[in-house]
C-alpha cells in the first residue's frame, strides 16, 4: 500500500474507536517528617532567590506521574539547578564546542 492509499483510505467504524488512555497512578507519599519539611523549606527559599536572580516571573511544572512536585525535596532542588544553569548559560555567553 502506497502513501496515497494509506492517506486517502477511508476509516471504517472498527478503525473509529478513540484511544483510550491509562489514566496516571499516583502513589500516596508518607507524611514529611519536621526534619524533611525543614529542607523542604529550605529548598523552596532557594528556589524563590534563584528565580528572583535569574528575573522569573511564574514558571510551571509537572511530573510524569501526577505526584505533586511542589511537596518534594528533589524535584524543587532540581528546578533550581535548572534555572540556575540557564542563568549561567545566559550570561557566559554561547560556548564553543
């Protein structure tokens, strides 16, 4: 079957069914203890510094999973490295390979 047939070929109903899509499970986390709601915070001033630095207005993120990135440690430190990275690539300037 060429192209032009695969594209012109007309959808029988059996073809016509939606997709349907597993929908994301989210795993329930422990509650933090004081220590990890300590960093947690900790993290988050970070965060908010480094963004104020770079000049970020809002941002947005998600996980891959549903599970709520703001209320864990890595993905709030990651999201500072992130943007402290791409302050550090802005002001040096393109490198050379």
């Amino acid at each position: 079957m060429g192209l032009r047939n695969f594209l012109s070929r007309r959808r029988t109903p059996a073809a016509a069914k939606p997709w349907s899509a597993a929908p994301a499970t989210v795993t329930e986390r422990a509650p933090l203890t004081p220590a990890q709601q300590a960093d947690l915070e900790e993290a988050w001033a970070e965060l908010r510094q480094a963004a104020q630095e770079a000049g970020v207005k809002s941002f947005r993120a998600c996980t891959r999973d549903g599970s709520r990135w703001e209320e864990n440690l890595d993905s709030v430190r990651a999201m500072t490295r992130t943007i402290k990275g791409i302050q550090k690539d802005t002001t040096e300037g393109p490198k050379d390979p």
